[in-house]
C-alpha cells in the first residue's frame, strides 16, 4: 500500500496515494485503504488525496464515488490534488454523491496546511 499516515503541523493526516494509477492498480489500493479509514473515530480522519497522472475515466470516478461515501462517516475533512480540467466537474460528482467536500488544491504543501 502507498497510501499512508503523515504529520504536518502536528496534525496527523492520512495521505491517500492514487497517482499515476489505471483501474485496477486503483481498486487494489483502496481495497486497503478503506478498512484503514473506517477503524479510525467517525469524523476525525484528514485526507489528502492524490490524484495526479490518473484519469478520470468514468469507472475511476464511480470507484471513487462508491469510496467516498464508504468513508465519509469517518472523515472530517478531504484535500485533493492532481484535479485538472474536466476533472473539476467529476470532483464535482464525487462530492455531492459523499456528501462531504473534497477541496482541490495546486501543491501538496497547499492541501496540508488547509487541512
């Protein structure tokens, strides 16, 4: 698994790395992610996503819908980045399907200090 815990500014953040993925590497990724989110305490999880070089193709985006609301419970707040171009809207998607705002930003230092 990429993905993994970090600190910034003494905040623990779960850094959650789907770059420069194709469907299945995605799949394989946040079949481990998603039990690591939903143990932590309902509404306590900061994420920041990672999403650059990966294509929004519409499977991606319904897996990631389908993830978002798995462990919308847990999260208190998400950061996005790598979203570019048409990718706004499918951000758009995924956050209404969630129910939980994801925020894009341009850098990571930009979505851990938000976060």
């Amino acid at each position: 698994m990429r993905s993994h815990w970090i600190t910034h500014k003494g905040k623990k953040i779960f850094y959650a790395d789907y770059s420069n993925f194709k469907l299945e590497g995605l799949k394989e990724e946040t079949a481990e992610v998603a039990p690591v989110l939903c143990k932590e305490p309902l509404n306590s999880v900061l994420v920041l996503t990672d999403v650059r070089g990966t294509y929004g193709t519409p499977d991606i985006v319904e897996h990631l819908k389908k993830l978002a609301s798995k462990t919308q419970p847990h999260v208190h707040k998400r950061a996005v980045i790598g979203v570019t171009g048409v990718q706004t809207i499918l951000l758009k998607a995924i956050n209404k399907f969630s129910g939980k705002e994801t925020v894009p930003f341009d850098t990571v230092e930009e979505g851990l200090d938000w976060l």
